[in-house]
C-alpha cells in the first residue's frame, strides 16, 4: 500500500543540512551539477517559506534587507550591465556569479536550522571532492600522453593539459 505523503512528514531541519552538504560536495565537479544541486536549494527554500508557519511576513522582510545587504556585491555587478558595452558576456558573468545570491539567501534565511555538524560535513565533502578531480585529473593527464617519451612527467602534468583535462575550468592550483 502506498502512504499519503504529508507535509509535516517532511523533515525540513535533515533536508535542509543534506542540501548544503550535497552542494559543497557537487561544488568542484563542475557547474551543472552544482547548479542542479543549487536549483534544487532555490526550489526547497521556496517550498519552506510557503508552508512554514514560523516564517511570517515581518521576519522574512527583515532577513531579505540583510540578504539585499550581504548580495550588494552581485547587485552592483548586475546594475553595471547598464553601462556595459559586451551585454552577452555582462549577462554570462552575471549569471556565474548568481549563486553568491541565492547562496545568501538560502542560508540566512535557513540559519536557525544548520546545524554546527552539517558545516563541519559540508567543508569535508568538499575536500574530499576536489581531491576526486585533483587525483582523476591527473591519472587521465598521464594515461592520455603514455606515449612521449622524454620529460613525460613535465609534460603530462603541465598547466595546460591538467587544466581542462577532466573539467573544463578545474586547474589544480
């Protein structure tokens, strides 16, 4: 038998803990999957202030102040589009860097609920993350050059054959 899915079912403190944790391990594996991860923050976030009974209206506009304040960054950068003379690629920075937004948001508005362990959790998986790409990126670096003989080392795990290698912006420095 199927159960009815309630809404109090949901244990929103354990998703939102899992949604950072899942973001700062997707981080370094490249943009879509963080965004995707991102996307889904965005989504539950709007989903928690619409059934939450505890986030009034007074409390919401009050953290979205401080949110405005701490994305004044990212606004000044989407405002200079105004002025800009290449729009296409203002609109492509402006959208990297729209995480630093939603980012914000997500967690001042959650802050209550994350938890000391999930910040903890998040900057491990995160480690252990880069050191998935560092370490693939340089096995796929010298199993993609086997053949040249003189100075392999130096050239297989030079600057520009590690930098897009295994993803396309990752460079191990």
């Amino acid at each position: 038998m199927l159960k009815e899915l309630k809404i109090k079912d949901i244990s929103f403190d354990r998703t939102i803990n899992m949604l950072i944790v899942l973001y700062a391990t997707l981080l370094p594996l490249g943009f879509a999957m963080a965004n995707i991860a991102l996307a889904l923050m965005s989504v539950f976030l709007v989903f928690y202030v619409l059934t939450n009974k505890n986030v009034n209206s007074k409390n919401l506009i009050k953290d979205l102040n401080k949110i405005i304040l701490f994305s004044i960054l990212f606004i000044a950068y989407a405002l200079s589009l105004i002025y800009s003379d290449n729009i296409d690629e203002g609109i492509n920075q402006v959208y990297k860097k729209s995480p630093m937004f939603f980012l914000t948001a997500f967690v001042y508005i959650l802050r209550r609920k994350i938890k000391k362990l999930t910040i903890y959790s998040a900057i491990d998986m995160y480690g252990y993350s880069v050191t998935f790409v560092c370490v693939i990126s340089i096995i796929l670096a010298v199993y993609n050059c086997y053949d040249y003989e003189s100075n392999i080392l130096l050239h297989c795990t030079s600057d520009q054959n590690l930098a897009s290698i295994f993803i396309s912006y990752h460079k191990l420095y």
